[in-house]
C-alpha cells in the first residue's frame, strides 16, 4: 500500500523581484524534496523564465504539464522565493482542474541581505497568495512557520505532515469499502448512511454471510487459495492448541474475502461476527481480519463501516496499521486513563506478544470449539493516535472527532486484545462523545498524526470534526 508520492510545484516568481531567488529557490526545493523521496512535476527553464510562475502564458504552461501527470499528482506545492505573482499562482491552479491538497511555504528573508538585489518579501507575497486561493475557492494548508526555509528540519516536518495530509484525501477518493454480513441486532451504533458516503465519494458493495458460507462451501480443502491461507495464518500468528479443523475454516474464509475484496475492487471491509459466523460456520473471523489490517487494508468487526473508514483515514496517514477499540473500561480511579478493548481483531502490530485462542465471551453461549481464531495479547505502550468519523443523517454531513494520548504500561489482567490509554482531560473527551451520540468504538494507531487527519477531514473532505485538546488551539 505504500506508495512514492508525486507533488506538483509550482515556483513563484513576481517580475520586478530578483529572478536568481526564483532559479536557486526552484532548485532548493528539488533538491530538498528529491532527498527526502518524492517524484515532481514542475515547469523546466526552458519552459518559462527560471521554471517560474508569473505571466498569463507561464500559467497556461503549468495547468498543462500538471493535467499530463493529473493521474499522478498526490499534492501540489507552492514556493514562495520572492514575493510571487499572485494570479498566476492560482490560475495555474484552477486551470489544472486537479482538487489536491496545496501547501504554500514562503522563504524567509535575511536580516543581513535586505537591499534591493537580494530582498524577498515572500513574508508579504505568501499572504497575498493565500487570499487569492479563498478568492478562487481553492483550499489550501500552511506551513507551521509563516516564513521557513526549504532546507530546515522545521519544512522537513512540514513536508511529512502535508504527505499525510495527502495520503488521506487521495485514498479517500473512489474509495470502495466491503461490508460483508448484516449489521447484528443488538448494535444498532454501527448503524450509517451509505448516502453520505456515496456523496462523498466513498462506495460501500454488500456482501451477504449466505453467500460466503455457500462459497466456502464449494471450496475444497486442497484449493490453492485455501492452502496458502493456511500457511499464510500459521506464519502470521502462534496457533498452538488450535484444531486443524478450526485453523482450514479460518483459511477458507479468508480465501473467500480476499477473492471477493478483488472483485468488487474493495479496499477495506467491515464483517458480521457476533454471532452468526461462530454459530453457523464454527470460527471466529479476527485472525483474517487482523491480517488485512495488519497489511493496511483495514477491517473491523461488528459491521462497523465508518469504524473501519476511521481505521484506514489513521492509517493512510501514518502508513501502520489500525484497529478498532472499544472505549471499554474506567482505569481504577485515575481520570485520564481507561482500558481499550476488543476480543480481538487487533493487528499484531499492536501486541507486545501474541497468541491465536478462543473467544471468551461468546463461548459462554456457542461453545468454546465455535469460537477459535481471536488475537489474544497486551496492547504494547507508545504514542496513540484515535479518530472517530459518524455518518449525521439529522445534518446530512459527516462528522467526528480526533486526538492523542499514549497506550501506557500499566498492569492490566483481562482476556482478548487489551491496553491502557492515557489522553489528557479524557473526561471531557468522553463527555464530548456521550453529548454528541458518537459509536463506543474509535479507531487507534501507533502514531501522533490527529493533526494531519483533522487538516484533511476539515479542509479538503468538508467535514466536521473536533480535535480534543488541539495543540495549536
């Protein structure tokens, strides 16, 4: 799933500035994003003066070059060497027709090289270009600084949280989610608008346990498919004490979502579990799903398609894997602290150390030999990022909340996929979360990108989103 990402650049330049801070700010910038691994797509000298944008006709020429390489351009980037001409910045733009992220960055000016023949004044020009781009109603990101160099470790960051950003918005697009099963009776939280959805560009194909079950039914223990499931299951995932029976089950059924997620083009998937699969097929589905997950196609449990959306939008952004939690449990008396839980589905990239076992709960009522197939473990410590999207049919929009916290090492004796997080002013949180209606499952990953993923959601997808305890508040 990783992919090189291609920005466009677009080097402003404004007449009566000096056109060297236009040459050497076009190769700075190259420079700097070649290094840290990007492909670009920016007008050669021979193009216009210096590779820059300033004329009607230098416009033209880059709306042209960015539609040949519209199929491959993630983002694009305007440079600020001088102050810029503000009109051809964003005609550029809106004749590209692309609707991608923009970051604008400004170099800054020296104080010791202020005269005429090397005076910038980006400082000035990046916010005359900035008004432009709302005149035009082109949205556009920021750099962390109003003036920073290219070169700085400061536009480095600048450059990996835009990448984010961009990973978000593009894998959203024509997105196709799987929901295989019908949403359990008892969770009418997971309940959504595939309206909403569709009208955001996100498509959600069906697909019903009948249809599963009746496939699995027709495949032989010796397919292909099937076999390499097995193995692929033996080598993700310690499996002793597990039936051979229970373990050929599981790898059927993942031959079967994987063949079918193919098919449909789908790149993510929510599934029924609880109880029909362990009842009528006799496994339980999280060592498949926490194998897609773990291999960045998300998947979540319940039939929870805006949970999984919320998984794959964490990990675009960082390129690791999500899961799904419950917000499950109060942590002794500490406030800030709760235990995340799930029986679980959790990719092993979140364990400390993992195991394959039965389903605690459920074989209470299906029996323990109906049950095999969950990830058991204790979630590692580390950084935390959560997100939360809701479909709001009452709004017509979409809307949910971001943060960052830590999973913490606290001791913790419990069954399934467990950990302890700790999120500052977490009750306000979950006061925020129980007001507004929000599903008592959110998605976390390893990570600290809420900001990238607010950016994304608020200023490119038009949703609405609260960021707890945002930093730059």
């Amino acid at each position: 799933m990783k992919k090189q990402l291609t920005f466009g650049v677009i080097v402003g330049s404004r007449g009566f500035f000096p056109h060297h801070l236009a040459k050497e700010g076009r190769d700075e910038i190259i420079k700097v994003l070649g290094t840290a691994g990007y492909k670009i797509v920016v007008l050669s000298p021979e193009q216009t003066q210096h590779g820059a944008v300033q004329t009607p006709d230098d416009a033209r020429h880059c709306a042209e070059l960015f539609k040949k390489h519209r199929e491959e351009i993630d983002g694009i980037i305007v440079t600020l060497p001088n102050f810029g001409e503000e009109r051809a910045i964003v005609d550029a733009i809106r004749l590209s027709t692309l609707k991608v992220p923009v970051l604008v960055q400004a170099t800054p000016d020296r104080a010791d090289t202020m005269k005429i023949a090397n005076r910038r004044d980006s400082f000035c020009g990046k916010m005359s270009a900035c008004n432009n781009l709302m005149q035009y109603g082109i949205p556009y990101s920021l750099t962390a600084l109003h003036t920073v160099s290219p070169s700085s470790d400061a536009f480095k960051k600048d450059l990996a949280w835009f990448a984010a950003v961009c990973r978000v918005v593009n894998g959203f697009k024509n997105l196709r989610i799987g929901a295989i099963g019908a949403r359990p009776a008892a969770f009418n939280t997971v309940r959504y608008s595939e309206k909403l959805l569709e009208r955001n560009g996100i498509s959600v194909d069906t697909l019903d346990l009948s249809e599963v079950l009746g496939r699995i039914a027709k495949l032989k223990d010796t397919d292909d498919a099937a076999q390499a499931k097995l193995v692929a299951i033996k080598s993700y995932v310690a499996t002793s004490g597990i039936p051979d029976a229970a373990l050929l089950k599981m790898a059927k059924l993942g031959a079967i979502i994987d063949g079918w997620m193919k098919e449909t083009y789908c790149t993510i998937s929510a599934i029924q579990c609880w109880t029909s699969l362990e009842e009528y097929f006799g496994v339980v589905p999280c060592t498949v799903m926490s194998m897609m997950s773990e291999n960045l196609f998300s998947s979540a449990c319940e039939v929870d398609v805006v949970g999984v959306l919320s998984m794959y939008g964490l990990a675009l952004a960082s390129e690791t894997p999500s899961a799904l939690l419950d917000w499950n449990n109060n942590y002794g008396e500490d406030p800030d602290k709760a235990v995340c839980f799930h029986c679980s589905n959790l990719p092993k990239h979140f364990f400390a150390d993992v195991r394959m076992d039965f389903q605690e709960i459920i074989a209470g009522t299906v029996g323990k030999e109906n049950t095999f197939g969950t990830c058991v473990g204790r979630v590692k410590a580390g950084a935390m990022s959560y997100l939360r999207f809701s479909t709001d049919d009452f709004t017509g929009k979409i809307r949910g909340y971001v943060g960052e916290g830590e999973f913490t090492n606290d001791p913790l004796e419990t069954f399934g996929g467990a950990g302890v997080v700790k999120i500052p002013k977490m009750q306000k949180l979950l006061r925020y979360i129980c007001e507004r209606g929000f599903e008592h499952h959110v998605a976390a990953n390893f990570s600290t990108i809420a900001s990238p993923v607010y950016e994304a959601a608020t200023r490119y997808l038009g949703w609405d989103m609260h960021y707890h305890e945002d930093p730059n508040a």
